[in-house]
C-alpha cells in the first residue's frame, strides 16, 4: 500500500472532509476507507480509469449512495445520513441529466423554486446563470434543441445557480468532440476561478485533470492510490499503477542491496535508496523523454547500456524508438525527427540521469496493476 | 422512387390486397349500408339512431361506465405501476408480477368475466366478505347493475393502463430524478415536476386505450348486466344477430366506430404532443 | 413511510384483484359439488372428465387451436413481408398503409365482426370457417407488425447489405440473415398472435355456428344460461393454456415489460 499521508481527524477549515468511507455492491468492494479533504474554493479532480470508485465516491458525497460505513461532513456538518436534497451542494450529471419538459429556463430556475425562491426572483436568478455561460438567448428553447456543449453550459448554470459551496462533476465533458472539450476545459476552470466554488471532478482523462485541478486524486480499485497536484504526480508516483497510468512510463525492476540501495536491472547501476528492504519489491519509473539514444557507449554523468532497436513510430512532431536492452524494453521519447538511419535490429546505445530515475517500494505482494 | 416502389410492390402486395378484400371493402360495405333505407341513398338510418332518446341513454349508460372504468383503471392501475418499477428491488418477484398481470390479458373476457359472475353473485365471495366483516348487513346485489360491469371491466382493462404507465415510469432515465434532488427537490416534490410529468404520455395513452376499449366492449357487459343494462355495442349485436337489419345496423356501427377514431386521433395527438421525456442521451 | 406502506397496501390489492377471478375459476373447477364453489367443497377430477366425455367441447376446442393456428402462419406470411417493405422502402402513402394495418387495433371488433358477417354473407360464405379464418387475420397481424417492426433496424440493415455484398442472393438474405436476427420478433408476435386468436369473442360470435364453434364463444353461449363447474373445468384448459404462452414467451424470447432494456 503506499503511503497515504492523511491527517486522522478533518482539518478545522476543510469544506469537504471525507473519512474511512467504505461501499460495497453485493461482494464487489467499490471503495475501500477512503478519506479525503477538499478545501474552499480548492479544483479537485478525482481520476482513474472505469470501475476506480471514483463515481461511486462522487454519488457517495451527493447523497445518491450511503456509504456501509465512514462519515462525510460539508461545512462540518455530518452529511453523512441525509438525503441528496438537504445536502448543500450541486452536481452536473454526466449526461447533463436535464428535465426534457422544461423550457431552459426553467431548468436553471428550478433549484431556486425548490429552495423556496418566489418564481420571478428564481427566473431572474435563472436569467443571471444563463448570461454567465452565455446562453441567455437560449432561456425560451427546450433541451433537445440545444447541441451538446450548449447542454453541458445549461446543466453548469443549473448546478451553480444555487450558490452552493461544492460543484461535483461526473464527467462532465465525456460526450463532447475532442476541440470542444478542449474550449470547455479552460471555460469551466475559468468560471471556477470567477464562481469561487469547490469543484470535485470526476474524469478517466489525465490530460483533463492535470490541465484544470489543483489536485488530483489517483483512485484504482476502490483505494486512493495517490493525492497531490499534476507535477508530483507525475514525476513521484506513489505506486506502479499511478506511474503506468499518468503518461507513459518504463517500469524497470529494481533489486534491493541492504542499506547500499537497489541495483537497476538496465545498466546495472546501484542507485541509493535508503534502507532498501529485500521484502520490498522495487521499480524504478524512467520518462520515455529522459532516455537518451548514444552513439558511444559512455556518456558522462549517465548511465548507459547497449540495446537493439525493436522499433521506431515517427509521429512527425516527435519519435518514439523502443530499444530491446537484454529483456527489457525501454522506450525513448525525442523531438523532431530522430530516428533516421535507426532500423530495427541496429545496435543503439541508451543512456538516462540517475536524477531522473524516480524508485517505488511496494510489498511484494501487493496486487496493484495497471 | 420507382426502384424503391419495384422492391415494396412484391412485398405488399399480398398483404394489402388481402386487407383491402377482407378489412376495407368490408367496412365499406357498412358504410354503404348505413346510408341506405329501403334501396335508396338516405340519411334515415342516422336519424332513427340520433333522433331516438334510448339511444342517447344507452350512450350515456356506456360513457358513464366507460368513464368510471377509466378513473378507477387509472387510480389503482398507477400506484401498482409505480410500485412494480420504482419500489420492487428483486427482478424476481417484479417477473413474476408482470406474468401475473399479462396472464388475465392472455386470457379471454369471457373467462374473466365468468369469474367475476361467480365472484359478485348473491352468496359469492365478495358479499361473504362484506357481509362476514360487517360493511353490509346482507348481500348487495351486483350483478345486473353499472357497479358490477365496472368491477369487471377495471379487472379486464386494468393491466392495460399499468403496462402503459409502467413501461413510460421505466424509460424516464434516474439521473433527472437525481439532479430533481441534487438542487433541493423534496421526494414529493421530484414526483410532482419530474417523473409525473414525464409519465404523462404514457398514462394518457394507457387512460384513452381504457376508454376506448370500455366503449366497445360487449362480452363483459352482456355477462355481468343480467339483461338489466344495456350498453352500445349491445344495440350493434342485436340488430346484426337477431333483427338482421345492416341499414340501421350499419348506421350503429359507424357511430360507434366514429366515436372510438375520434378518442383513438386524440390518443394519437397526446402521444405525438408528449413525446418528450425520454431518455436525455 | 406512511406514502410507502399506503403504496405497498394498494399495489398487492390490486395484484390480488387481478388474480382472485382467476383463481377461483380454476379452484372451483375442482369441486365435488354440482354447482359452483369457492373454496371448492371435496376435490375430484370429475368436472374435466364431463369435459372430455362431451365431444362438442372437443370440437370446440379443436376449431380454436386450427383457426389460431391457421391465422397465426397467415398473419406471419402476410404480416413479415409488409414489415420489410415498410422498414426498407419509401413509397408514397407509407404512413397511411401502416395506418391500416394496425387499425384493427383499435377498432371495436363487434364493428369488425358485423362487417364481415355482411359481406361474407354475400360472397356466400356466411357463419363458415374461412369467414372466422379472413377475420381473425385481420385482427391479429397488427402483433406480427408490431412486433417484427421495431427488430428491422438500419443496423439489421447494413448485415443484409453485408450479405449482399458477399454473394448472397436476396432470397438466401433472408433466410440466412434477416430471419434469424428478427426471431425473437417473430417468436413474440406470433404467440400474441395466436392468444388473440385463441381468445377472441367479439368477432368470432358473428360468424359461429352452433356446430361450428370456438371454445370462447361456446363458453359466452353457455355461461349466459347455466353456470356449472364443466364451465369452470373449460375455462381452467384457457387458463392453463394462457400460463403456458407466456411462459414460453418469458423462456424464449423474454417479457421485457417494466424494465428499462427493451
């Protein structure tokens, strides 16, 4: 398991505190003690791929699902018991999820109705909502006429014209084309920043998170693998799984050595790593881009080995060549052109910093995987 | 066109020469029929049936069933749809349930009405019941009265308005009913602007059906009336069984006929004007 | 809560009103007494074996199974070409023709009935087999249509074309291809349309004789005059006849009533 700094107790100023949280579907174990905290006005994207838990967690937060046992506090308020239309919070649906028999503005004006909100005032409100994501001139149309980003802007304003403290989003962006889906990730981050509210995103889409959250929370199987911002994730994963599922990574197994560190099976190079423990199972995460393609076989300040081209992919902007080094497979990521005169099969030195190399223990027995 | 038209014409061609032998030129024919009185064109056989007061009671005698097999059908038939998609968990028992209530559709009228006969006669069970528990002090008569064909009539009609109204509950998508108490709708409140609304289409249409089947149904009403009540497609048994008058039979016909397009053109327009409220996807 | 248990008391109310008619049909169809009761007084088989002595119900019985059966194949050799033209060609008045069709739906089947009595009559076919047989036709290819419709998608399309495009003729198409991607279509439109058949009064009474006859309508003759536990023992056959439809409806091709996947 890795390590999961997390305080026992909620943070005084925590907006969101979750803790211990654990559900179960019959015997599948779909969240196991998660806590997590998510501080006002904080983006939080909760990423993983499909069956992490992280949409049950996210339906566990809007009331939807009551979790078999752990708490939920909002505000500090123990949330944890009450149902989805006492909770003060808001969700856009993955699906948008907008009532088909109701013009859009009375989508928008319906949470204010619900709130005890005179009709007027709630369809001015509704009105404001609307210009903010720019679609009042759309108030009078119902749903179905709408295309789909303008029904992911229309489910937005509905969700924030409560005022509420939290926004969660289920994949909010999922059904639209890739240029749209870019626009709205700098809108919706943008609106965030302007609204002041907490976003607790849900996303499969690495790029999604890291181009928007201040945090992301890695889940897999049910368990935080990892909590922090897009650059510690990706250049200190906290396990196997988060290094293969962030970018792209070469997994390379590591022998522990006593208090020496662990001996790297390319290179064969020892590189210190305090206490490593034979019990522990060691993996070394190098970048595609930080591996070096050589034509001598020493390189100062690196480590090299020597390899055989098994493979080259010219994407034009960049190249990707794998070179087979004894039985390992190392991938090396350059820009431009650069695998000309490389052809499968040819002799081909790799070299990488040791300063890049970032090592992970494990149990040995821990069944984490991609 | 023309190449489209050259693959259809094989295909229909049976079918539609078969429907036009034996649906339309038949239903022509009664037409026809009804506008003749004595071997000439005439509206007389109308004017016998709308200028005759029995006839305008019998009308009312089978709106009025109609109408309250149709309230009642409604007001039992869509808490047990409600409760059939939205409460019951097990897939199990809602099986079993949707078998039990597709067995009466599957069996005949008469069978279902001869249980009813049984049921709501003098020393049946329903009067044993009222009676044994004390709500009559002794046996109400049923049988010959509107009460008892409506009893049947809702028992014959009933899975029809569930059916309709369960199938339109299970096709409203959850997420609306999720984002209705995401902003802060209460559990009533959700029902009465979200799934309510939503599953109008499909009570309408389950509510017209009812009433349009309680307007022509003869084998029910001949059954639990004794004799006593006499409802419109009575009159059109009659007049072509015994009497064997096709004019003024065919005259009855058609003004049951056009009473049952009309309400069948209106379940048409709620259908087509609540299409809405499927799936969002 | 209260709105719940309220809910649950109606909901199995109701569900015992549909089925308590039923049941008592086929419980009193047991009892050892000469007239009706309920619950049935003494248990004896005697009341089927009254049946099964009288041969006039066994014709009865005969007529309906021939005529359910008959139309049932008719409506599916008429019903499945007309739902291929209309889900594959355009042709004018498409709408208007599929109209038609289904119109026997919703139209009163004494209305139907009388119709076909009339005009039978003067082809001097009056109160004969093929007189029930073109009417019972009628009334149930909507089922067919209905049912194999929806099934004859573009995607069911485009395996057609596919098949086309790898040499098959139209005809092998069909068998190899179109046919047994609508069965389950087929398989539930033509037990509806059977049981419709099977079932049916309103039209059949015009056009029966007292000779030739289905079960139903000799059922309707009977019971207006005596009610008897034979009744009860013929009506129980329906029934059971009914159980066995559906059954076979659920195990082939699925009752996907209430839920969401249809």
């Amino acid at each position: 398991m890795p390590a999961m700094p997390m305080p026992a107790t909620a943070k005084p100023d925590a907006l969101l505190s979750i803790r211990s949280v654990d559900k179960h579907f019959g015997t599948y174990h779909a969240l196991r003690d998660v806590s997590l905290d998510v501080a006002h006005g904080e983006f939080v994207a909760l990423l993983g791929p499909s069956g992490c838990g992280k949409t049950t967690l996210l339906r566990c937060i809007a009331g939807f699902l009551s979790p078999d046992s752990g708490t939920i506090r909002i505000g500090g308020e123990d949330v944890t018991r009450l149902p989805p239309h006492r909770r003060p919070l808001n969700t856009v649906f993955q699906h948008y999820a907008l009532f088909p028999h109701l013009s859009i503005l009375d989508n928008v004006a319906y949470g204010p109705r619900r709130h005890g909100v005179p009709r007027g005032e709630a369809l001015e409100r509704a009105r404001e909502a609307l210009e903010l994501v720019g679609l009042d001139s759309a108030a009078g149309r119902h749903p179905r006429e709408l295309s789909g980003g303008q029904q992911q802007r229309v489910a937005l304003a509905r969700a924030f014209v409560n005022r509420p403290k939290l926004l969660l989003l289920d994949e909010p962006l999922s059904a639209l084309d890739l240029k749209l889906r870019k626009r709205m990730q700098i809108e919706l981050k943008h609106l965030q920043e302007k609204l002041g509210i907490a976003f607790v995103f849900v996303t499969h889409d690495q790029e999604e998170a890291m181009s928007m959250a201040n945090r992301i929370v890695v889940m897999n199987r049910g368990v935080i693998e990892q909590v922090g911002d897009g650059r510690a994730i990706y250049t200190r994963p906290a396990s196997r799984f988060v290094a293969d599922f962030i970018g792209e990574a070469n997994l390379l197994p590591g022998t522990a050595e006593g208090d020496a560190g662990v001996r790297l099976a390319v290179g064969s190079a020892l590189l210190p790593h305090l206490g490593a423990d034979t019990r522990q199972r060691y993996t070394a995460v190098l970048r595609p881009e930080h591996v070096e393609l050589l034509k001598e076989p020493e390189a100062p300040g690196l480590i090299t080995d020597q390899g055989f081209v098994e493979d080259v992919i010219d994407t034009g902007g960049q190249t990707v060549v794998t070179v087979r080094v004894g039985e390992h497979l190392l991938a090396s990521r350059r820009l431009g052109m650069a695998g000309e005169g490389l052809n499968p099969g040819a002799p081909v030195f790799v070299g990488f910093h040791p300063g890049h190399v970032h090592i992970i223990a494990e149990p040995a027995t821990h069944r984490s995987g991609p | 066109m023309s190449a489209a038209m050259n693959r259809a014409l094989p295909l229909l061609a049976a079918p539609v020469a078969f429907f036009i032998a034996f649906f339309a030129v038949p239903m022509i024919v009664v037409v026809s029929s009804s506008l003749m009185a004595g071997g000439v064109p005439s509206l007389g056989n109308y004017a016998r049936v709308l200028l005759d007061q029995y006839h305008w009671d019998v009308l009312a005698a089978t709106f009025r069933i109609a109408g309250l097999t149709t309230v009642a059908c409604a007001l039992l038939g869509y808490p047990l749809a409600y409760y059939l998609v939205r409460v019951v968990k097990s897939a199990a028992l809602r099986r079993t349930c949707v078998i039990l209530l597709v067995l009466p559709l599957f069996t005949s009228n008469i069978v279902r009405s001869f249980g009813w006969m049984v049921l709501l006669g003098r020393n049946g069970l329903v009067n044993d019941a009222l009676v044994g528990v004390g709500i009559l002090d002794r046996p109400m008569r049923f049988l010959g009265t509107e009460l008892g064909i409506v009893i049947g009539l809702v028992y014959i009609l009933l899975p029809f308005i569930v059916l309709a109204v369960g199938n339109a509950l299970a096709a409203v998508d959850p997420a609306l009913e999720d984002a209705s108490s995401d902003l802060g709708a209460t559990p009533f409140d959700t029902f009465r602007t979200v799934t309510f609304p939503l599953c109008l289409p499909g009570l309408m249409s389950g509510i017209v059906m009812v009433f349009t089947l309680a307007v022509s149904a003869y084998v029910t009403p001949a059954l639990l009336s004794g004799g006593k009540i006499t409802v419109f497609p009575m009159l059109i048994f009659q007049q072509y069984s015994t009497v064997f008058d096709v004019n003024y039979g065919g005259a009855l016909s058609m003004t049951l006929l056009v009473m049952t397009l009309v309400l069948v053109g209106l379940a048409g327009w709620i259908g087509n004007a609540g299409a809405t409220g499927r799936k969002a996807q | 809560m209260i709105t719940r248990l309220l809910l649950r008391v109606v909901s199995w109310s109701v569900m015992a009103y549909l089925i308590l008619p039923l049941l008592v049909i086929v419980g009193s169809s047991f009892t050892a007494t000469s007239y009706l009761a309920f619950p049935p007084q003494g248990l004896t088989l005697a009341w089927y074996g009254r049946m099964l002595g009288d041969s006039s119900y066994l014709a009865a019985f005969g007529t309906s199974t021939l005529l359910a059966l008959v139309a049932t194949a008719a409506a599916l050799l008429l019903g499945v070409p007309a739902a291929l033209a209309i889900a594959r060609c355009e042709f004018p008045g498409k709408k208007f023709l599929l109209s038609l069709l289904m119109s026997p739906l919703v139209l009163p089947h004494v209305v139907l009935g009388a119709a076909l009595l009339q005009y039978c009559a003067a082809l001097g076919l009056m109160r004969s087999f093929t007189a029930l047989l073109v009417g019972h036709i009628v009334i149930i290819m909507p089922f067919v249509l209905r049912s194999v419709l929806p099934q004859l998608t573009p995607e069911q399309r485009a395996l057609e074309e596919a098949s086309a495009d790898l040499g098959a003729r139209p005809m092998e198409t069909f068998f190899l291809v179109t046919l047994p991607q609508i069965r389950s279509g087929l398989a539930s439109g033509a037990i509806f349309a059977f049981i419709s058949s099977w079932i049916n009064v309103e039209l059949s009474i015009f056009n029966t004789t007292a000779e030739m006859t289905t079960i139903p309508v000799k059922l309707f003759n009977y019971v207006q005059y005596t009610i008897d536990p034979v009744i009860a023992a013929v009506s129980s056959i329906t029934i059971g006849v009914a159980a066995l439809a559906i059954i076979i409806l659920d195990l082939t091709v699925g009752l996907h009533l209430l839920s969401d996947r249809r």
